[in-house]
C-alpha cells in the first residue's frame, strides 16, 4: 500500500511516494497536479525481502530543517530479523536528489507483545519543543496513538526516552480541555447535530436519520436496500476501548417492515450482529456473526416481549483474546446470552478497529424505520 507526502525545497513543491521503491515528482505553482516538465523519478529504494525486511519503507513524511531534507518512513523486519516488529525509520540528504543516509530512529514495543511503535509525525510547538504521534496495533480494538517526545542531535530525530517510549511525561503547553473518546448518549438533541464520538459508517444519506422526529430517540429511517450490515446506509458508529467496553441500548422496533433488519453490531469486516427483524408480519431476534448462518427466535415465544421497548447489548473483552458477547433482555435488567461468540479479529478492510454499530436497514422495501434511546457505555 503507497503512502504519500509533500514536501517543500528552494520555493518548490514535490510529490514523495512509494512502498519500498520511493519516488518524488514535482507539482505544479499551484499544486493542482504533477509538473509534467519537472522533476519525476526514483529517489531511491530501501532494503527488501533480501534483506531481511517484510514491510519495505511506507508512510512517508517528509521534513526540512537545518539544511537537510528528512523522509521518514515505517519498517517492518522479518521474524528473526532485528527485533522483528515495526519501527521507525529515516532518510537525510543535503541535496534533493540523495545521496540519502538512513538510520532506524526508533524501535521499541512499549512491553506490548513485540508490536512496535512506527508510523506517523514529528511536531513541533510554541516552544521549540519536538513530539512524535506514532501509533500501535492492538488487535481488535485498532490502532493506539502515541504521543512521544522527539529531540534532534547530530541533525538527526531522535524518538523517545533513551530509545523507549514514556508511560508519562509532561508537556510544556496551556492544557486543552477535551471530552471523553467514549460515551453514553440519551439522543435528548433539539437539532440534527452528531456528537465528535460518533461517526457514520458510510457517507449517511442526510434525510434518513433524525435525533427531533422523535425526542430523545435517534431514528434510523430504510430508505435504501441492503444486502448485509457492511453495505447499508447510516450506520452509526462509535469507538470500542481496552479492556473492555459494554453497550447497552433500547429500541423501538414497532415501525420495521417485511425485511427490514435492526439492532447494534461489533463492526468490522469480521462483525457480528443482534437485533430485530420483521418477516411475514411478525419479529424475530436477530443474530448472525460474519462467517456463520444468521438465527432468528420468534418473539412470541419470549415472555415479557415488547416491539416497542426492547433492550441489546454486546461486551466487547479485548482482555479476553478479543471476544465479544451478545445479549437481549425484555425489561433492561435480565439479559439473555447468545451462544455463540465472535473471535474478534483486526483487518485491513474496515481498518479502524471494532466499533459499536447502530443499524437499521431494509433488505424487501423501503419506508420502516427504528427509534433507539438511552446508549449506555461502561
């Protein structure tokens, strides 16, 4: 996968990209596009398969400072290969076109299980200060950032605290007063107006969702078909976190139609579902997990069932080699366990780590719709 980055040398603007092999181009005055009379080449290429190396130099950032233009990249050693996880690594040269020295400017894990810290940016503050946001994977819950402190000696990033990144540390700026990455949410809005915590699977279709039709209830309204829960509209997502993260909501599933399915998710590409869904004029519970058949229980059968108010929930234990537990109750106090359990599993389609998902999607027709209030986190 190409990664890119400007980079700005003697009043012009160059392109700098590639896996391995990397390449500048130089863009036109006003960087609408490639100069296609300037500058257009291989710089250089870093170590490969040959040498050791299982992910070749990605991610470029490139830097200019005291008479030296900086690329730094991420790097990733094959098993028995140095320390064998992804590190940090950066390219100098005086001259724009190399020659280009290298040095790994950073490789440590933080104690987590050999995956190193690499890929990101230097900062630098108000006060002359330098940072490098870096980032981790942690399995299923995604990708962690780091915020690191960065010094320069013999011209060269120096990352971290005698080559280790800090648990803690302080930083020498006004404090920034922020919410939780996480919350619980009653959707009591007077405007259609998301929360920084949530954030749509896909681009939403605008009239399709509503927190005033209904006080205190976000409506997910069918307005487009849906084959299963990666390719429907409006999905409403927001961030797991480590250990562990428990969701509850209550749904009003009276107004589904024949088809429709809707309930909450643990989202990615290996997601697993719970819900309701509507067929031939009566509600089943909905359950599938992403390589398995879907199970429906009729809701005649459970006692105390109410279309109108109906409660889900999901436990994501990343602790717990990254398992996630589904579960449905008819009054909010008892809840009843699904069986099966989903092995959660980071991949690169969804890319951003389990989130909960709040769906609603019609597979027959359009036109139902469901109203969901009191999102509990724990």
């Amino acid at each position: 996968m190409s990664r890119y980055e400007f980079s700005f040398w003697e009043d012009k603007a160059y392109f700098v990209y590639g896996n391995g092999d990397i390449y500048m181009s130089e863009l036109n005055n006003d960087l609408t596009g490639i100069n296609k009379n300037g500058l257009n080449q291989l710089l250089f290429s870093t170590p490969n398969a040959d040498d050791g190396i299982m992910l070749r130099c990605e991610g470029c950032r490139a830097y200019v400072k005291n008479g030296y233009i900086y690329l730094s990249f991420i790097e990733w050693p094959k098993e028995g290969i140095s320390n064998s996880r992804r590190r940090q690594v950066c390219y100098r040269s005086k001259n724009l076109l190399g020659p280009y020295e290298r040095k790994v400017i950073f490789d440590d894990d933080m104690g987590y299980f050999n995956r190193g810290i690499a890929q990101g940016v230097f900062i630098e503050n108000d006060n002359n200060k330098w940072y490098a946001m870096l980032f981790q994977d942690h399995g299923a819950v995604g990708r962690i950032p780091y915020l690191i402190p960065m010094k320069w000696e013999n011209d060269w990033p120096v990352i971290g605290i005698e080559g280790r990144a800090p648990a803690e540390f302080e930083i020498d700026i006004e404090e920034c007063k922020t919410k939780s990455l996480v919350t619980s949410d009653a959707f009591n809005y007077s405007e259609n107006k998301l929360p920084l915590q949530f954030q749509w699977n896909h681009n939403p279709l605008y009239d399709a969702w509503s927190f005033t039709e209904r006080k205190g209830y976000l409506r997910l309204k069918n307005k487009q078909l849906a084959t299963n829960i990666l390719n429907a509209r409006n999905t409403l997502t927001e961030r797991t976190v480590t250990p562990k993260s428990v969701y509850t909501i209550e749904g009003d599933f009276s107004n589904l139609k024949n088809g429709d399915i809707a309930g909450i998710c643990a989202f990615m590409g290996n997601y697993g579902m719970i819900g309701i869904t509507k067929d031939e004029e009566k509600f089943f519970v909905y359950f599938r997990l992403f390589n398995g058949e879907e199970k429906r229980f009729k809701c005649s059968n459970i006692k105390g069932f109410n279309c109108k108010s109906f409660w889900l929930r999901i436990v994501f234990d990343f602790e717990n080699q990254d398992k996630a537990f589904f579960y449905y109750s008819c009054d909010g106090k008892v809840f009843i366990s699904m069986d099966d359990i989903l092995n959660m599993e980071f991949t690169l389609d969804v890319f951003v780590g389990y989130r909960l998902g709040i769906f609603s999607f019609p597979t027959k027709e359009i036109g139902g719709y469901t109203d969901f209030r009191n999102l509990v986190f724990e």
